[in-house]
C-alpha cells in the first residue's frame, strides 16, 4: 500500500562546472545526494528509493544512506528520461502495475513535507506533480535576423513551472515513458511523457524553496533555505 520514490542521480552538472557531479558536491556540509535522500526516507509510507546512478559512478558508495535498507540502485542512461526508465524497470518486475511511483530530482534537496503531503494525500488525480505558478511574465520567442524576438507574450495565470516530486501509477509511467523514448519524443519530465499520450497529470501548488540546484549560485540559496528551515 505505500509508494516508490525514483530518484535520478546519473547526470553530470554540465551547467554547475564542478570538479564533480553536483549532486555530490557539499552542501552544509554533506554531500547533495545524501541529503536529498535522506529528506526521502522521512516521507510517510515510503516502501522504498531506486537511484539511478552513472555507468561510472565512484562517489556513490561512500553516502551513508548507500547502506540503507530501502535504498536500490541502478545504472542509468544518457538522459534524465533514460535513467528514470531503467529505474521503472527494476520496479516493474518487483512491484504491482498500480503502485504509486514519485520520481524525484536528486537535485532538489529542499522539498518540504507539506508539499509531499499535499502530492500524496490533497491530489486528486493519480497522475500530478508539483509545480508553482509563475511570477515573471513569460515571452516566447521566435528568430529574426539571427536574434531572439518577442513572438507573444503568455498569459501568466495559465503558466506553471514544473517541479519534483511528479507521481503516477508504476505501469502506467512505465509504458508512457517507453513510448516517449521510442518515438524520440522531447521528454524533460514524466508529466511530458505522460502528456504524450492523452493524459493531463494535475498540478500541485508546490512551495517556491523546492528549487532544483543546478548554477553555483544555487548552492547557497539551498544551503539558506535548509538552514532557515531547520533552525
Ligand atoms: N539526470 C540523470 N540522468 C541523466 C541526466 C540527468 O539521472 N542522464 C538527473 C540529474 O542527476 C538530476 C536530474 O536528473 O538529478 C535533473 O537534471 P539536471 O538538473 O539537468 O542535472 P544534470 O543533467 O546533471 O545537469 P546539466 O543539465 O547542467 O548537465
Ligand atoms: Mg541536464
């Protein structure tokens, strides 16, 4: 009756520029990854975490949390899509097609409870990820003369940027996911994947602090809000 959280680890911070994978560089002191799963592993009626790691992955077993019962790992793939579905494949031989599966950025070490409440137990539908209004006006653009232009301006009470965790039954992802990569569909998230083939996944009003660490600058905004949030 509890729910799986994948969490895809395989990316290399190209945009970061570390001497190693950001979800390995310290924050507080402790490692990225460690306190994104160890943030997980307090979520209530958790059955376990898949992490998918890189081919080459040597910084991984030395987490404390590496040793942790309900923490599985496997090898993920190319891009984040890849790696979220080798992490489907471990889960759909184990698992029944109607668990709930969250899949959560290692990235984003600041998602708090009432968000992952609000996912779990406030969403209707099934199929829903977090994701918070937006507060900039929203341009999209075309090319001319080699410079980006203003195409048209969005209406900003209908935009929303997606966050983590984003949730759905293990099969259903499973065969939306595959399908996507199949047809070598454009997918940055599973709510896409999900898109793709009719569905339309529920957005969660999730907190502003969930961000996902991905600039240097990052590092510190995520190292405040944990330390505001803990004091
Ligand atoms: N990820 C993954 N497998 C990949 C690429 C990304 O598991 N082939 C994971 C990252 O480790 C991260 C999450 O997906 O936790 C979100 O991706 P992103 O923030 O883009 O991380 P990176 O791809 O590592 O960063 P960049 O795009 O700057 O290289
Ligand atoms: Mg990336």
């Amino acid at each position: 009756s509890g729910y799986w959280v994948v969490v895809p680890a395989a990316g290399v911070g190209k945009r970061m520029g570390a001497d190693r994978p950001k979800q390995y560089l310290p924050l507080l002191g402790r490692p990225l990854l460690s306190l994104t799963l160890s943030n997980i592993l307090t979520w209530p009626g958790l059955s376990g975490i898949v992490v998918a790691l890189s081919a080459d992955d040597d910084h991984f077993s030395h987490l404390a949390e590496a040793k942790h019962p309900q923490v599985h790992r496997v090898t993920g793939g190319a891009e984040r899509a890849d790696s979220v579905l080798a992490a489907l494949d471990f889960l759909g031989t184990r698992e029944p097609q109607d668990t709930p599966v969250l899949v959560h950025d290692a990235a984003r070490p600041c998602v708090a409870l009432e968000d992952i409440s609000a996912l779990l137990d406030e969403a209707v539908s099934p199929v829903a990820l977090l994701a918070q209004p937006a507060s900039d006006t929203v341009k999209q653009s075309a090319i001319e003369q080699g410079c980006p232009v203003v195409e048209k301006t969005l209406d900003r009470n209908h935009i929303w940027l997606a966050q983590t965790p984003q949730r759905a039954p293990l099969g259903l992802l499973h065969s939306c996911l595959r399908r996507a990569l199949e047809q070598h569909a454009a997918i940055t998230d599973e709510a896409s994947a999900l898109e793709l083939f009719g569905h339309a996944p529920q957005l969660v009003p999730g907190q502003r602090d969930n961000i996902k660490v991905t600039h240097p600058s990052d590092i510190v905004l995520a190292e405040t809000i944990l330390r505001l949030r803990y004091a």
